[in-house]
C-alpha cells in the first residue's frame, strides 16, 4: 500500500505560519521576536535539512527499514509473519494508533539521547542555537541528526509495522513539533496533562538551568512523566533561549559544525583514551578535570549554593 508522506503537504504550511507570525509580531509590541539574520540562517538550514531528509528518508526506508522488515517478516505460505511467532501487521485503524504510540516512545528516546549523549548533541543543538523561539527557528535542523535517526526507530518495522506506515508516522510527528515552536499560545488546561504542548516546548528550549534536559517528548508528555523528564513552565520565570555555548555566528556552516570543533578542543585536553570517549560520548559539560560541569552536577552543586553554575557546555 502507497502513502504519500505528510510533510509533502506540510512544508507550504510551515513557510505560510512563519510568514503569519513574522508579521503579526512585527506589528505587536514583540518587535524582537524575530531578527533577519536569524531568520535567514534557520531557513537556509531547514531547506538544507530537508533536501539531505528526503534523500535519507529514502535510503532509510529502502536500505534499512525495508530490509530488516522483509528480514523479520518473512513471507510463509502466501503470509507475512514476524519471526517471533506472530502475524505481520496490517493497516487497520487500531494498528496505526499503536504504530504512532511506539513512534512517539521511539522518538523520545531518540530526542533524549541527543541531549545527554555529545556526539550526538553536536548534531542537535544546531536547533537549540538560536535564542529566539518562534515558528522559525521551528525548521532549524541539524543535518546530521538525519543519519543516525532511523537506528532509534528500525525495530518498529522488526516487530511487523510496514514501513510506509511507520514513514508516515514519522511525518506526523514533524508536524506537531513544528507547531509548538511558538509563544502565541498558553497554557491549554486539561490537554496538559497528557499533551506536549507550546508552553512545555518552552522550557524544553530553555537554557534556564531548571529547565535544561526537560520535556523530550513529541505528541505526548507521558513518557517525560514516566521517566522523570518532565517540567511545566512557571510563568513567574523570565524564560532565556538558547545554549551556553552559542556558535555566535549566522555562518550556516559554524552553526551546523561548532560543536563538534568544541568536542576536538576538549578531546586534546587529556592524553587519557577514556577521557577522550567521554569528551565525545559522555554526557554534554562533562569533564576529567571538573573545568566544566553536567547538568545533573550544576544542579547537584546549585543545592550546595555553589559559583560554578555558568561552567557548562549543555543546553
């Protein structure tokens, strides 16, 4: 069965909701919402990343997603079965709500994992690098991210989901995320309880150390609650975009590139192999000699009343 992936659709709608906000906060009294230059280099980003995207997306579902599915799903006697015992899945309504639960399981795993792993926050933070949080910065992508995605979400098409099915998936996902990178809309009341709305995508882009490393989720907040990453916005808190260390520059290429320059700095400090895996693969701000800090140790250090909150490289 053929589909045609959303985001073919949802591309015009982004560049039409950016144009909307762009100038609606350009006649309101949040002038500074956007800055052209910014602009400039989110956009030029976002038309990269979906240009490299829809030729990953390609070799993914081709290469990788068809491959494993046809591996585990063999056809036996004229049926598909899964190899652990049980009848590949098909396409009624029940098995795309439970293929879009295991997407938004898979996806945030996959958004945890690039803020607590380095090398992989390299690729990620290209879209926390902006300190404006707008429909923009919404398109703002890594391109690098794209290559090691499909590898969180191939045992979906293991256990009998069709890969178009999960593409489409996918698709959907984008497209929530896409629209909460905005500060037009508040809190939603009861929906928060199980949604991940505007407001929690807030503090998700937040460099406020209280905020930092919270809310990974995509359609739903369920499994930050679960898994102890979640964080409701206090609206009392003055809200900072944004890194702590910013690429300080609109070249596409240093923004796409800047950490992991940041990540050979680091790796030169010590002639230790352990210390230079974990500069690469350790959690962001680690450090062997305590110059910068993890999160989880700022905080720690924070309920001491210790001065080494700003020695951090996460955001």
């Amino acid at each position: 069965m053929d589909f045609t992936n959303p985001l073919v659709y949802g591309v015009p709608c982004f560049l039409g909701l950016i144009l909307l906000e762009l100038t609606y906060s350009k006649h309101t009294n949040n002038k500074d919402l956007y800055k052209w230059k910014d602009l400039t280099a989110s956009l030029t980003i976002g038309v990269g990343s979906a240009v490299i995207a829809a030729l990953t997306k390609t070799v993914s579902a081709i290469l990788i997603f068809s491959y494993v599915y046809e591996l585990f799903n063999p056809m036996v006697d004229g049926v598909r079965s899964n190899i652990f015992g049980w009848e590949s899945f098909g396409y009624a309504w029940y098995v795309w709500i439970l293929c879009m639960l295991l997407d938004d399981f898979a996806y945030y795993w996959f958004h945890r994992q690039n803020h607590m792993v380095r090398f992989f926050w390299a690729a990620h933070i290209v879209h926390h690098s902006s300190d404006n949080f707008n429909l923009g910065t919404a398109v703002r992508n890594g391109w690098f991210t794209i290559v090691y995605k499909p590898f969180f979400y191939v045992w979906i098409v293991m256990l009998g989901f069709p890969p178009e099915m999960l593409i489409v998936c996918l698709g959907i996902e984008a497209l929530w995320q896409f629209q909460l990178h905005t500060k037009y809309i508040s809190k939603m009341g009861f929906i928060e309880k199980f949604i991940n709305t505007h407001t929690m995508h807030q503090v998700h882009h937040s460099k406020n150390i209280e905020y930092m490393d919270k809310n990974h989720g995509g359609i739903l907040n369920i499994f930050d609650r679960m898994f102890g990453t979640w964080k409701e916005l206090d609206e009392t808190i003055d809200i900072e975009y944004g890194v702590t260390t910013p690429p300080n520059s609109h070249n596409i290429w240093t923004i796409l590139t800047h950490e992991y320059q940041n990540i050979w700095v680091d790796m030169k400090k010590s002639r230790n192999w352990r210390h230079k895996f974990m500069y690469a693969f350790g959690q962001p701000g680690w450090s062997h000699d305590g110059s910068t800090l993890t999160i989880k140790q700022i905080r720690k250090l924070s309920k001491k009343g210790d001065n080494k909150l700003d020695n951090s490289t996460n955001a």
